[in-house]
C-alpha cells in the first residue's frame, strides 16, 4: 500500500513534468519563427534610443545646470556680455489720447553666449526647451521702460521659448504684450501725427556688465503687414539705441522701437467738421426770414447754438484735459461764434425796428396834432375859406386868392346852412416832415439794411476762415 502511494505520486510528477517542457517548446518554436521570419524577410527600422529613459542624459546633467552658478551672469567679472535683440510686432493692438498710451504685442527675442551651457554633440544640433529651464539659468533682465502693464502669455502654457546651441549660443524668446506710455501732441488734432516709442533696456546691469544691441540693425524689427488700426494710418517703424543716464546706477544701453502714425481725418469729416458747418449755414436761413417773425428766428439761433454746444461737449469729452488749444477747438470756436453772431445779429434787427417804429409813431402823432390846429395865427402862406355844405374837396383844392374875412355869425345866414372852415398851411417845415416819413415806412415794409448785409458778410467771412484753416492744418 505505501509503494502504490508513491507510485500515483511519482507518475503525476512526471506528467507535470512533461507539460511544462511541451508549454516552453512551444514558446522557443515560437520565438525561433518570428527570429527566422525577420532574417529572411524584410529587416525592421531601427529606432533611435530614448535619451530620456537614460538617466545619465538628464536635462540638468547634459547643460551642467548645477554644476554652476547661474545667479551671476556669463563672464562675471569680464569685459561686458553682448545680448543682440530682434522684435517681431505681432499687432498694435489699441491707441488711447485720453490715457495717452498704446498697447503692442510682439515677439521679444534675445542672443548671447553663454559657455557654461555648451554640450557636445555628434550632429551639431540645438536644443530647445519650455519656460521650465529658463528659471534655472541666467537669461537677460530686460524690462520696458514707461511700460504701464504687461505680461508674458500663459495660454495654454507659458509662451517661452528656450533653444540652447552645442557651442553655447542661447536664443531667448518670448510673447509679450505692453502696453507703454507716449507723450502726445494734440496742438493739431486732428490733423495730426504721432510718434511713440517703445524702450527697452537692462533693470540691473550697466553698459559695463550688459550691451544691448539690435541684432541685425533696422532689419532686427519686422512688422506683420495686416495690422491696420481704425484711426490711424502706420508710417514708419524703424529702431535706434543709445545711452541712458541715471544719476544714482549710471549709463545703461536702450534699444528704442519707434514708429509715427497719421490720423484717419475722414471720421472727424462726418462727426464733427461737417455737422459744425451745417449748423453755421443753419444759422443764415434767420437772414431771409422776416423780421417781425419773432418766434421762428428765436428759436432758430437758440436751437443752432446748443446743436454747437452739444459738438463741443461730445469732442471734448473723447479727448485728454489739455492746457493748449486743438486745431478742433479753433474750428468748433469759430463756427460757434459766428452762430452767436446770427444770433445777436437779430437782436440787434429787432431793436433797431422798434426804435424806427418808435421814431415814426412820434412823427405821426405830431403831423395829426399840427393839421388839427383850431388856430391860424403866425403860420405863413395860409388862407382861411368859409366853404357850405354844397362844395366838394376839389373844389377846396381849387380855391386860392381868398382874403382873410371874418366868421359870419349863424344868425346872418337866413338859411342856417352848415359852414365848414378849412385852413391850408403849406410850409418848408411840413413837406420835409411828410418825405421822412415816406422813407421810412418803405423801409419798414422792406427787409431791413443789417439782414442784406449779413447775407454777403457772414458767408463770405467764412469761406475766408475756412480757407485760411485748411491751408495752415494741412
């Protein structure tokens, strides 16, 4: 009974055996096929290997990042490091004359040379790296100057750009947007052109240390042909350099991108120049209007003069709180007054018409006083007639020769008729009297003087201003 025990023992052994060695067969005939496949068939590309599962080609280890100190710069202690610097202008992105400033976003690109990240390589060819290295070596401080904010893009990472050289060279790139003060001159708005300028220059280190220097001269700033601004036509962009001073730290390299813009004056055509003018000729219709229409010429100069006040107020709300007068302001001023003038001009029609008026009532009152005098004493060429009712007014007119005679008592006369007594004064003084008065009441149912007058010299003075005004602004 024990020897059978060992005898089941033994024979399940060996059969366990025996499958495991079938199973590896298997896998070595298996093995040996695809070997035997890939010699006689088509060989497989060799890849190149991996450098990053090889922890002897690290990032750190191949730069020798810690194997120095990037805290100071390349060569410290040395002759001074040049950094050339080339610019891309992406776009000009906005142009603010209430806060006097632009906003430009650009590629900002450095070159220097710096030994302590040379490697060596078979092929000659550069490495290029993300933002996360640039903290880890020395890169150039270079800062804007007048910038009032800016910021390196972040979206989706952060737009850096990092390309290390076998022999040492670094090329430093970034994408930027700052937007940077610029001294404006608004003595000519808005016929005017702009320059401004963006600066850049080293925040720690003198031109002893760091020379700053355009790359490549004015071809280091290239320009994107399709930027374009809704205001402004660009000019010009060109680049220059040279020495800042500051008194405390001493002289330091500035790079300088400049570029001149000319003002779009087609805008200011339609919103401000030609309702301006408009409301200036508005103002001349109150000259052929009649003058003792009070109520339409009123409201015609007052409705004129708050359309130019409302102008005024809506260009200067758009623009800076200078202490100099605008070429706008000129032009808005003028025609403002020269509104107000149409409208004093008919003040000046209405009291004179009422003075005129004044003037002839008294003379009229005075030539009824006269001919209703009772008395004929002391007047010169006159002659008294009793006239009955019988006779007519051209009979009257006809009379002449008549002595003076005393009035005949009613109870002379048997048959009571009625009498009438005329007396004819004809003097110097009386005819002269009537002529003024002719003149003036034709004068009174014509237009008056001022208003022929203003139709020539109010027109005229303005073509004469706006002659002078185009010809010194443009």
């Amino acid at each position: 009974m024990p020897y059978l025990r060992q005898y089941m023992i033994l024979v399940l052994f060996l059969g366990l055996f025996g499958e495991c060695r079938s199973k590896h067969g298997t896998r070595e005939r298996r093995w040996t096929g695809a070997v035997e496949t890939q010699k006689h068939g088509t060989s497989l590309a060799k890849k190149p290997p991996d450098v990053t599962k090889s922890r002897r080609l690290k990032t750190e280890q191949l730069l020798k990042v810690d194997d120095h100190d990037f805290t100071m710069r390349p060569a410290f202690g040395g002759p001074a490091i040049p950094v050339g610097v080339d610019v891309q202008v992406e776009s000009l992105d906005s142009i603010s004359e209430v806060d006097m400033d632009f906003t430009m976003t650009l590629y900002l690109r450095h070159y220097w040379k710096d030994e302590r990240l040379s490697f060596t390589s078979t092929t000659n060819k550069s490495m290029t790296f993300d933002g996360r290295l640039v903290k880890k070596i020395w890169v150039p401080d270079v800062f804007f100057v007048h910038s009032k904010r800016s910021f390196i893009h972040d979206t989706t990472t952060e737009n850096i750009m990092l390309r290390v050289f076998p022999d040492g060279h670094v090329l430093y790139s970034l994408r930027v947007t700052v937007t940077a003060a610029c001294n404006m001159d608004f003595s000519r708005f808005p016929l005017d052109s702009q320059s401004c300028s963006l600066e850049l220059e080293s925040y720690a280190y003198t031109d002893e240390d760091l020379m700053l220097y355009w790359k490549s001269g004015d071809e280091s700033l290239s320009i994107d042909d399709k930027i374009s601004l809704s205001q402004f036509l660009i000019q010009k962009f060109h680049t220059t350099s040279r020495l800042a001073f500051y008194s405390s730290t001493g002289w330091y390299n500035r790079l300088y991108i400049n570029f001149t813009l000319r003002r779009h004056i087609f805008f200011f055509l339609l919103q401000t120049y030609f309702p301006a003018t408009l409301m200036v000729m508005l103002s001349w219709v109150s000259f052929w209007i009649d003058r003792r229409a009070v109520p339409a010429r009123v409201s015609l100069g007052i409705t004129t003069v708050l359309t130019m006040s409302t102008i005024i107020t809506g260009v200067n709300a758009s623009m800076p709180r200078v202490s100099y007068i605008k070429a706008v302001d000129i032009y808005l001023w003028v025609s403002f007054v020269f509104v107000f003038l149409s409208v004093l001009e008919y003040a000046a029609v209405n009291y004179l018409t009422t003075v005129q008026e004044r003037r002839e009532r008294k003379l009229r009152d005075r030539a009824v006083r006269e001919q209703s005098l009772p008395c004929t004493c002391g007047m010169s060429h006159t002659r008294t007639m009793m006239l009955d009712g019988t006779y007519s007014e051209a009979d009257t007119n006809s009379l002449a020769g008549y002595t003076e005679a005393p009035m005949v008592p009613d109870e002379v006369v048997p048959e009571k008729q009625e009498h009438m007594v005329v007396h004819l004064s004809v003097s110097s003084e009386s005819t002269n009297t009537k002529k003024k008065g002719i003149r003036a009441l034709r004068i009174m149912q014509n237009t008056h003087a001022i208003d022929k007058y203003s139709r020539m010299i109010f027109p005229g003075a303005y073509i004469i201003f706006n002659l002078i005004y185009w010809s010194v602004y443009c």
